[in-house]
C-alpha cells in the first residue's frame, strides 16, 4: 500500500493522489484527509493512522512539502517499507516565518499562520536523518517556495537524491527520468514511477 501526505493547504481529494492512483494501478493508494496546517492534530490523526495499519502490511509514504516533514517523522515512529518525499518543507520553523498570514485550505477553513504555529513544528523536525531511514527525495531546483539544497544538504550522505533541473514547488510528477545520486555517487537516469512501483511490489 501506497499513502500519500498532502501538504500544507492541501486536501485528500489533491491532484497528486489522483495521479499516483492513476499510475500505480492496481496497488492501493490512499490519501488521508488530515489538517496539515495544525501540526499537533496533524501528527495526532496521523499517528492513529499508522496504528490502525501496523502489522497489515508494509507501507511505502510518499510526502509532498509539509507533508513530506510529517511523514519524515511519522518514518522514526513507524516502520515505513520506504519513503518518498517531493520538495519536502523541512525546516517549517524557517520557511513560514515568510507566510504570516491569513490561509486558506482546500478544505474551506480558514486559518492563520502565527508564531504558535510556527514554534508548534519543532518538535517534530529530524536533526539528522541519516539514521537508516531508506528514503527517496524529488527535488526541483525551481521550487520558488523551499530551497531545494536544505533537502539535498540534510540526505546528500544517506538519501537517494533525484534533482530536476526547473520545476516548481507543486511538482509534476513527471514520468520520465532525472539526474540521480545516492550519497553524491555516479549519476543515471531513474524513471519516477518505476521506483514507487518497485517499493510497493516489495512491500506485498
């Protein structure tokens, strides 16, 4: 099973999750609704989440931006088969100190960013990833919102690093291949579906 974490003002009904459905058919993809922009509730209902599944069977995360630092914490609490995270906002506490303001979800809620909030993420931030965790990172160089070398700096010695040239921070999920390095070793090319399909045919 494939679960997919939403970013910020995201919603379980977002493009991606369609996307991935689409691709990956016929393995299970499920997109929990859960309020990312609430970092406690967000861990909290995802927790639940991840309980309710232990055991049944091993799940590959794919996280996109705020989702993607929720799911690298979920990662150190539960046993993920491996994980994914699209332009990941890793450092929260910095990013949205430039996004103090009125937000609204694609849930129709209304919210807004405040240095309660802000200070709320760090607790759940990872200082140094490089602790096992097998992780695949999308990286796009032209994400206007995340510097994409916080990511690159923080897994350049333990993740699988795939860095487009261009992009932007909705990411396209394109199907074609990029420019790839593990632990800055040799380049080649990695076709996108192919490795969460390869993760998931591992996983059953």
């Amino acid at each position: 099973m494939l679960i997919y974490l939403h970013g910020l003002n995201g919603s379980d009904q977002c493009r991606e999750g369609g996307v991935l459905r689409e691709r990956l058919v016929p393995s299970r993809v499920l997109v929990p609704a859960y309020p990312a922009h609430r970092p406690d509730s967000a861990i909290a209902n995802l927790s639940d989440l991840f309980r309710g599944l232990r055991g049944k069977q091993p799940l590959v995360v794919v996280g996109s931006s705020m989702g993607g630092f929720y799911a690298q914490y979920l990662a150190r609490q539960f046993t993920f088969a491996h994980l994914f995270l699209i332009n990941p906002a890793l450092t929260p506490w910095d990013l949205l100190q430039d996004f103090e303001t009125l937000q609204t979800t694609d849930y129709g809620e209304t919210y807004r960013i405040d240095r309660d909030m802000i200070e709320s993420t760090r607790k759940y931030g990872v200082a140094n990833p490089c602790d096992g965790v097998q992780t695949t990172l999308f990286l796009d160089q032209g994400d206007e919102v995340i510097d994409f070398r916080i990511a690159e700096s923080l897994y350049r010695d333990c993740g699988r690093l795939l860095i487009f040239e261009g992009g932007d921070h909705a990411f396209q999920l394109p199907g074609g291949s990029s420019r790839y390095y593990q632990g800055g070793g040799c380049e080649e090319p990695v076709p996108h579906f192919g490795l969460f399909s390869s993760h998931l045919s591992r996983s059953t």
